[in-house]
C-alpha cells in the first residue's frame, strides 16, 4: 500500500468513526439500503457469538442481506470495520452510566485524588474487565494500534482522569493506564481460553491429576506438592484467573503507590 493510498484509507477511516459529528459526503447513485451503524452492529454481533475471525464479508453480506460486493460501499474492509466496532462499544462506557467510570464527560472528580485514586483505577480496571468479558474480540487488537474515535478517546481521557493530579509526569500517566490495562487484558484471555477448552477443568484434573499423581512425590518436588495443594484446597482449582486478577490489580496499586508518594 503506498504512503497515498495509506494516507486515503486513514482519512475514510477518521471520517467514518466521526459520522454523527460532523457531515458526511453523499456518494452519487441511489441511496444506500443499508446504514453504516447496521454494519457495525451486525459485526458486532457476528464476532460476539463466533469471535472476530469468524466476520468474513460473506456472513456479513448474508446477515444483512445484500451483495459482498456492495459492503465495499460502506467500508474499505473488515479491518476498517472491526474500529468503528471497537469504537462502537467503547460507547457502551457513556451510556447513561458515565458516574461508574470516573471520570470522564460529566463525571465529577473528587476534591483529593490522592485519596481516592486507587478506587478509580479499581473502577478503571473492573469496568475494562466486564467491557471484554462481553465482547471477548477486543483483545485481538494490537495495542500500538488504537482507534481514534471518539468515543475511545473518551474512554481513554476517563482513565487517564484516575491519575491526574497525582503528581506524575504524563508518561507516567499513561504507563501507569497501561499497567492496569494489560493486566486486565491478560486475565481476559485466561477467561476466554478456559471457556474454549474442550472439556472443563473438573474433567482435565480429574483425567491428568490422576495419571500424575503417581509421578509428582513430595519428597522430589515438596513446593510444588505443598504449594498446590494448598491453593488447590484455597481456590478449588489449580488457578483461577479472577484471584489472579484481583492479586495482581492489588500488587500493581502498591507499586504505584510507591511511585505516588515518592513524586508526592
């Protein structure tokens, strides 16, 4: 693709995640029968159910009953599609319950940030957490390439609102978001693998556990031994992703903490 075409595509994209602010341009011929926001809602409900590899232009075409060829009138292509998707339910964050996102567009920040930053970024990372539990796809996209739309722009002036007035640089700001955000995204992808596995944990560990046991002494391996069966008998499983979660949000606050106080 050459730096002009690249340069066109990106204007289309901008342009197409702008749409309810500012005026489209009205292509010549008849008028579409389709709108831009049936195709997003149609992908998203497609990659919801089947995930995002299972979008292709034909199952699209055939959901909203149209011709492949005629999808090309909307959007350049499917990676095109899947941002204004991402874009779309970002918006979910702003939908009449913007107060349990601090603190974006008419959410009011506190008085003392420093005493109350952790449980934004609780909130950060929670609302992050339940946003990918319900569109699982929203973990495949790289994270050095962000859609900029607007309401993914909202959604990242809301978290970087968590850490403002805090003392640190914006660097900091925006390593810090990152911290939580990959933490969530890691924990997602626990989620969705063990939803995916072909039989459940109860019935791996009660097929491998066994043929293992005889194999696995505690006089060879005694950590291993005492240390799993103590968390097997604390959690009922041999790891469990929202423990991990909530372990590790509360070991990336202390540490941050740390940060906090010292640039305080």
């Amino acid at each position: 693709m050459t730096t002009r075409t690249t340069a066109a595509r990106a204007e289309q994209t901008i342009r197409l995640l702008w749409r309810d602010r500012e005026p489209q341009e009205r292509r010549r011929g008849p008028a579409p029968g389709r709108t831009i926001d049936e195709l997003v809602s149609a992908g998203i409900e497609i990659a919801d159910r089947d995930g995002l590899p299972a979008l292709t232009v034909r199952r699209l075409a055939e959901r909203l009953q149209v011709s492949r060829m005629a999808l090309y009138n909307y959007v350049a292509d499917l990676d095109q599609l899947a941002e204004l998707m991402i874009d779309s339910v970002h918006a979910e964050l702003f939908d009449g319950r913007i107060r349990i996102f601090p603190y974006g567009p008419r959410s009011r920040p506190p008085a003392d940030p420093l005493r109350s930053w952790q449980r934004a970024v609780r909130t950060v990372a929670g609302t992050n957490l339940d946003l990918v539990r319900r569109h699982p796809w929203l973990i495949a996209r790289p994270n050095d390439r962000p859609v900029l739309g607007p309401y993914t722009t909202a959604k990242y002036e809301a978290e970087l609102a968590a850490f403002d007035r805090l003392g640190l640089a914006a660097v900091e700001m925006d390593l810090a978001l990152w911290q939580v955000l990959n933490h969530v995204r890691g924990i997602a992808g626990d989620l969705l693998a063990g939803q995916s596995a072909p039989e459940s944990t109860a019935e791996w560990w009660q097929a491998s556990g066994a043929a293992a046991a005889a194999r696995i002494s505690a006089e060879e391996f005694p950590l291993a031994t005492g240390v799993g069966s103590s968390v097997g008998d604390a959690q009922q499983a041999a790891y469990d992703p929202l423990a991990s979660y909530k372990f590790g949000l509360s070991r990336i606050l202390d540490g941050l903490q740390v940060l906090v106080d010292r640039r305080g």
